[in-house]
C-alpha cells in the first residue's frame, strides 16, 4: 500500500525539455526539425504482455533491406548479474505516424551498448540520420560549449521532446572510457536518442547519467565516429576504424568478464521532500569535495 504524497520516480514515461514543437524546437529551422521529427521513434520491449524496457532510437542509413533504427542496447539487455540479451522478447516500434510496428534485433554490441533493430519499410519511408556525414564542429579542435540538443520520445503519449544543452568535459559513473558528455538533461525516456548540433547534424546517441543533476559530470554520450566504427564492426568484423586527426580507434568485442556495465535508475516510490535532501547532499558532496567518481579531461574532446 503507498502512502499519499509519495511518488514514482525513474519511470519511462517521465518527460524531459521541451515538447514538439514549441521552445527548443524554435531554435531549428523549421525543414531540420521537421526532418528530425520524422527520424526519431519509441522502442519497447516485452517479456509476455510485461513491459522490460522503453527508449528513443533514430532511423539510419545501414542497408537497403529494410528500415533499421540505432537504439540502445538497454532495450534488450539483462538488468541485472551477468550481461547478456533477454531471450523471447517482443520488440514493438512506435513510429512518427503513430503506427506501431515489430521490431527485430538485427545487431548488437553489449561493451558499447548499442543495439540496431530493424522493422519492415512502409510504404513511405522516414528520413535516415546520414552518421557518416562530417558536421562543421568536426573540424574543430575545440568543440566544449557547442550548443546540442538531447531528442527523446514519450512513449506512452508519442509525444517528441529535446533538451538543449552544450559540450562539455564531464565524468560518470559508466565503465565506457570513449564517452563525451553534454549538459542536456533527459530522463530514461531519451535513452538511446539522438544528440544534434543547431543544424540538425547527428552528433551521438545519449544515455542516461545517472547523476543528470550535477552539472559538472554531465549526460553521458557515444560520439559519431565511434558509433560508425561499431555499425561497420557489425558489418564487416573489422575492428579497427579512422578517427578525426588520422588516429585509430579499436573495437572492443563481447566477453565475458570484460563488458561494460551500463546500469539505468530503477523505478521507486518516494518522498518528494527526501529527494530534494539527497540532491542537496550530494551538490554539497561535489561542491566540497569534488566529484564523487572519476574526472576525465580526456573525453575526445
């Protein structure tokens, strides 16, 4: 039995920013974030009629067989002990249409976290995300304070929203050691979306921090090019890939004992009032001490 005045915290369906199409969206042109309305849907995945999991994922350019949406690989992961996919799963993809499609996982990488589902092509098919196309910011050798935008879906109303935000050095609390991270907040519901720049360029694919409320360690991000690089290991098995500045970057393969972990906030019940006290105490924990986990100034920045 719950008591009156507590509430639920860390569900799916809470919302983050902006709703399409006001407030952030006004800071697009009206053709880019017409087009990235269109690109983005709602994934969520089913153990019998109980839903596991819900999150963002982006329409890409990945073969021509059919259509296939970049997402994360939370969508079919264990939550829990050992990392590993959750067999029998039913994928259902809610696209911009509203219509509700079934998704299948075509591709997978649990140590990065990203998943490639695809669905059958409509008779129109939506714009793909172009992830090998080189954004102006690329180019810089400097890309801290670049304005982006975090984009999710509702997943129980279909409704779009983005979060704006900039470049910044951050930390967290996840094993990846190729993360950037930005200051848009989201919540679980923007898992797996996309991160662009003010023109609409795909910058990377956002997942949840964990500690979205301090500044300093940031929302967590996998950047383009690292992301080309696994989208053409799932191609090809090639393990190595080009990098900005002629470097080479190496994909890391599924092992066991090596995997990265990726946890998400579970759901819960609380007291308003307690989590305004954790979140005091822990800006005090930071203001004073630092950042209570790892510090990089190395995040491909």
């Amino acid at each position: 039995m719950i008591n009156r005045g507590m509430v639920l915290f860390n569900i799916f369906e809470e919302p983050f920013g902006d709703i399409y199409p006001k407030g952030v969206w006004g800071r697009f042109r009206k053709s880019v974030s017409s087009k990235i309305s269109r690109s983005v849907v709602a994934l969520s995945s089913f153990i019998g009629e109980t839903r596991f999991f819900a999150c963002t994922g982006v329409f890409i350019d990945f073969d021509d067989t059919c259509l296939n949406i970049l997402t994360s690989a939370s969508l079919v992961r264990t939550c829990i002990g050992k990392s590993k996919i959750v067999g029998n799963l039913k994928i259902e993809v809610l696209l911009p249409n509203n219509r509700c499609e079934v998704g299948t996982l075509k591709h997978y990488s649990l140590h990065y976290n990203v998943a490639l589902v695809s669905v059958k092509k409509c008779c129109a098919s939506p714009p793909a995300v172009d992830l090998k196309h080189r954004s102006p910011m690329d180019l810089k050798c400097e890309r801290i304070n670049t304005k982006v935008v975090a984009v999710g879906w509702f997943v129980q109303s279909g409704t779009l929203m983005a979060a704006n935000g900039k470049l910044i050095i951050g930390s967290g609390k996840l094993d990846c050691r190729i993360l950037s991270y930005s200051t848009c907040k989201i919540t679980k519901a923007g898992i797996g979306g996309p991160l662009v720049d003010l023109d609409g360029n795909f910058v990377g694919m956002n997942f949840h921090g964990l500690n979205y409320h301090c500044k300093r360690i940031g929302t967590p991000f996998l950047n383009r090019e690292d992301l080309c690089g696994i989208l053409e290991y799932f191609k090809t098995k090639n393990t190595k890939y080009p990098k900005i500045g002629g470097s080479k970057g190496v994909i890391v393969e599924d092992v066991d004992g090596q995997i990265n972990k990726w946890p998400v906030p579970y759901s819960c019940w609380r007291d308003p009032s307690d989590l305004k006290k954790d979140r005091a105490s822990y800006k005090h924990a930071v203001s004073t001490g630092g950042c209570p986990v790892r510090y990089s100034r190395s995040n491909g920045f």
